[in-house]
C-alpha cells in the first residue's frame, strides 16, 4: 500500500518538479523500509539508491510483478498540488502539467499500469477531469449515495459522542447533551451529498465544526463565543482564490448574489470539470457544492436544489458580498456594531438602519436602477450580518409569503431583548405619490401577515417583535416606520 499526500508535495525551494519529486521519494524510501520483509534482503537501499520518483515506481513495479504482489495506492488530497499551482503559477503552468507530456499527467499514466487499485481523495473534481483522461478508467463516487455517511457525522453520531465525553469527565456533569445539539443544529447541520440520501439518510453534521465546538466544552466548559471555527478561514481564502472570487464577471456575480439572497439554486450537478471551465457560469453552483457551500435539499424534475446549508456558511456568502461593498467604499464597522448593542438590547432600531441607508446612498458603485429592491435588500443583508445577536433569514417562507428580512435573535448565545421583521420596499424617482401609498398600504398588510405567523413567535419567544417598512425612492430613504 502507496499512501501519498499531496498536500506535502508542493513545499520546497526548487522547481514544482523537484519538490514534487522529492516528497514522493521519501514515501518510496519509507515504503521500501517498511515492506522490505515481503521481498528481499537490502530491497530497501536498492529503493534509497534510485535517483527519481519514477524510477523508484519502476523498481517497485518490477519486483512486485516478480514477486507476485498486488500493489495498491492511496492519494489523498490528489488536487491540492495543482490547485496551488493553479492560483499561484496560472492555467499555462497548470496545463502545461497536466496535459500532453506534463509530468504530473506522466506519472498518473505510470500509475495506471502498476496498481490494482487507486483511491484518490480531494476537495474539487477540478483536477480529477484534467488527470483521469490519462489513463481512462477512474470513476467519480463523490455523489454516491452509499458513500454519503462517511462524510459527516449524523445526529446519532454526535449524541453518541458527546455522552462517551460526559461519561469519561471530559464535560462537565451538568452539560446538557441535547441542548448541545439544538445549539449546533443551524450552525453545523443540514448536509446532504448524494440525490439518493434525501430519502434514505438523515442530514448529517460538519465533522469540523462539530469537534471544535466540542473542543471548546472540553476545555471551557461552554459552547465557543464564536460559532465559526478561526481556522476555516484559511480554507475559506483558498476556495475563494480557487473559485476567482476576486474576478467574478456579472453572470457569475448574479448567481452568487441569486444564492445569498435567496437560499437555493435549481441546477444539474456538474459531477467533473476542466479547470478551463472553471470559471463558467453554469458550473459556478457545482463548484460551490464540492466545496460546502451548497448541499443538496430537494429535486425539481430532472433537477437538484442545492441550498445554502446552515447559518456558518450563510455567513461566508453575506462575507463575500460585505468585501465587495466594503472594496468600493469602506464603512467603520465599529461604529455599526455600537449601533447593533442599542438595537438588540434597547429596541433603539431607526439609528442603525438610517446608518445603513445613508450608506447605500453614498456608495453609488452599488447602486442598480434595474435590479432595484433586490440591490437594496442585498445591501441591507450585508451589513446586518455583521452583528452576533441574529441569525439572519432573508425571505423567510412566512404565511404564504416571503419577508425579505427576519432577524431571528440567537437566544442560545445571547439574552437579546428586541427582534425584527423587515419589509423593503423601492421606488423608481418617477413613480408617482399614489404608487407610493399603495404600496406602503400594501407592505403594511403583508408585514403585519408576516408577524402573526405561528413560527414567527416561536422564534423570537419572549422579544419583542417590531414590523419595520423601510421605502426608498431611487437612492434616497423615502421613509420608515414601524407599524
């Protein structure tokens, strides 16, 4: 068995060549060392003794043929290596590595003929596409159904888990195990990897975000301040260079901005890609879901909806559209959160949105006739995210309609006294004075359905609820109350 990481391969002060030689040789050394008694005395010098990676994969191959021996080979973050090289060296470099006579290509066609097995692991089947065409008989089982347990823990696992750690003293004896659970639910849950399981498995946790949160218990005896692991954002900044966050033209732009505000996309999953594709935009939501930003939630016809998860990763997507607000005109965001305190915990509200408001006036680079009271509402949602105190539900499915702005108080985490519903509402700088009373009349109506839904009072609990119209007329802030 030949276990390689690639993500140890790219390290080093030579060529991508070298380095890349250079790890895989000492997995070979290491490996004649290990196996040496199934073959012969000195079988691992002669290994040490080869000059290169491929000539240390034909030494093993001859004598295991020889021998009789079945070779099998394990990769593990297979894409790593090259999607370094693919943010930091360009698409020349990469295809230059992973077509024609490329050596990274070379030695997948080495591997073909001397493993019985190969297993490859890795984030994005970015690579796989651009590797597998060398020797033609991999198969992608990302999206299998048989496989989609492994790839998180289900609640019954994380019960299971967290009751061993009480039992062993690793938790304190009054921890509340299922409270735990409902604590970690919308943060860390909801995941589906295959269409198959949407029947046939439960939703199933961030094994990350899971063991985090419950390394925090172990060592402080409560749930962590921040719900949202530190070190994810390292990850985070890799899927966003790799994905060209930073580069997003307007149709991908629409989709990221069509998923933040909505939740969901309908599409085919896109099961394998080229990297020279990477950046079309109907294979944008397929990168997304390998990459956990999207799971899949239901089917339309021939179709999956793919949805935006749990709150951890809805604040990557509001994270991305507060950089880009933030680029074109940057805003104090300590100032907002003193803002944000009198609002959750005084009811002080008109401060803090007239805050928002004026800055949606002033960074014009935002501002888009034709979009309207979605480009507002996007807006809104980006900066209200900043705050710690509510878990934000834009269009929130409530009494036969859809509010544009719920913000839900994280009363696990925080002793929140007010909560809010928000109803935005545009006018072009043409429509007339009548247009603008039907239409508050009619956010008035609806707001006011909004409130007396069911769920609604069972998610701000004892808070009180303030119904918020807020209409603008072109740029300007028309007006706002709460009704």
């Amino acid at each position: 068995m030949v276990y390689l990481d690639f993500s140890r391969a790219s390290g080093g002060s030579g060529s991508l060549e070298e380095n890349f030689n250079n790890y895989c040789g000492m997995v070979m050394d290491l490996f004649g060392k290990v196996y040496e008694p199934y073959y012969f005395p000195g079988f691992a010098q002669k290994m040490e003794e080869q000059p290169d990676f491929v000539s240390k994969l034909n030494y093993l191959n001859l004598h295991a043929a020889e021998s009789g021996m079945r070779l099998y080979l394990i990769i593990d973050e297979y894409d790593n290596f090259t999607n370094i090289v693919l943010n930091e060296q360009g698409k020349d470099i990469y295809h230059a590595l992973t077509h024609a006579s490329g050596f990274y290509r070379e030695i997948f066609k080495k591997f073909k003929g001397m493993f019985e097995r190969i297993f490859m692991t890795g984030v994005s089947p970015v690579t796989l596409d651009d590797l597998t065409s060398g020797f033609n008989i991999g198969w992608n089982i990302s999206t299998d159904y048989q496989f989609n347990m492994m790839l998180g823990f289900s609640e019954t696992d994380v019960r299971t888990m967290f009751q061993y750690y009480k039992d062993a003293g690793q938790l304190p004896i009054d921890a509340d195990i299922e409270a735990m659970i409902r604590e970690m639910k919308p943060w860390y849950n909801n995941y589906c990897f295959a269409e198959e399981s949407l029947e046939r498995d439960p939703k199933m946790f961030n094994c990350d975000m899971v063991l985090y949160y419950l390394r925090n218990y172990i060592t402080l005896g409560k749930s962590p301040k921040e719900m949202i692991d530190p070190n994810t954002r390292t990850d985070y900044n890799k899927m966003k260079k790799l994905i060209q966050l930073d580069k997003l033209d307007g149709n991908r732009k629409g989709v990221l901005r069509k998923i933040t505000e909505e939740g969901q996309i309908i599409t085919n999953l896109i099961t394998t890609f080229p990297a020279k594709e990477i950046a079309k935009p109907e294979i944008f939501p397929s990168l997304l879901f390998y990459y956990g930003m999207l799971t899949i939630t239901a089917t339309r016809g021939s179709r999956l909806v793919l949805s935006i998860p749990n709150y951890n990763v809805r604040k990557q997507y509001y994270e991305f559209m507060l950089e880009e607000y933030q680029d074109k005109r940057h805003i104090n965001l300590n100032n907002l959160m003193d803002l944000f305190d009198e609002m959750a915990y005084e009811g002080h509200w008109r401060e803090t949105l007239e805050f928002i408001a004026h800055a949606y006036k002033e960074n014009s680079s935002v501002r888009s006739a034709m979009e309207g009271e979605r480009n507002i509402q996007g807006f809104f949602t980006a900066y209200l995210s900043v705050n710690a105190y509510y878990l934000m539900a834009p269009e929130m499915e409530l009494s036969h309609g859809y509010c544009d702005l719920f913000l839900m108080p994280d009363l696990m985490r925080y002793e929140v006294k007010h909560s809010y519903i928000l109803e935005l509402k545009y006018l072009s700088v043409k429509d007339t004075e009548e247009k603008a009373r039907t239409q508050w009349q009619e956010a008035v109506k609806q707001i006011n359905e909004y409130a007396a839904a069911s769920r609604v009072w069972q998610l701000v609990q004892n808070t009180k609820l303030h119904c918020i119209i807020i209409q603008f007329r072109g740029w300007e802030l028309e007006r706002m109350e709460e009704v």
